[in-house]
C-alpha cells in the first residue's frame, strides 16, 4: 500500500479455521494479519475477470 493512500477499517466474517490458519501463517512469515489480507486482495484484483455465461 502506497503511503499516500488512506486506510479504512472493515469487518470481515470467516470461518474460524481459515482465521486460525492465516494467523498463524502471519506468524511464521513475520507478517501483520493486515499485510496478508492487503497481498492476497492485490493477488485477487491482478486475475482476470471470469464472466459467468448463461448455461453453466
């Protein structure tokens, strides 16, 4: 995140064994529940679009 952009607060609902999981991934890499969540919505926003068409 650029250090010129604003930081927001959310709530987020997950399942408590994905929680879990990422917390302790945080831990092992040295990182902030935060920076995961930013990387892996930036990881998310790089894909293509994948259209639903009618019939699938």
């Amino acid at each position: 995140m650029s250090n010129e952009e604003i930081s927001v607060k959310t709530t987020l609902r997950l399942p408590s064994r994905l929680l879990t999981a990422v917390r302790h991934r945080a831990i092992d890499e040295g990182l902030t529940l935060q920076a995961i969540v930013e990387q892996a919505l930036e990881a998310y926003l790089k894909t293509p679009i994948r259209l639903k068409g009618k019939g699938r």
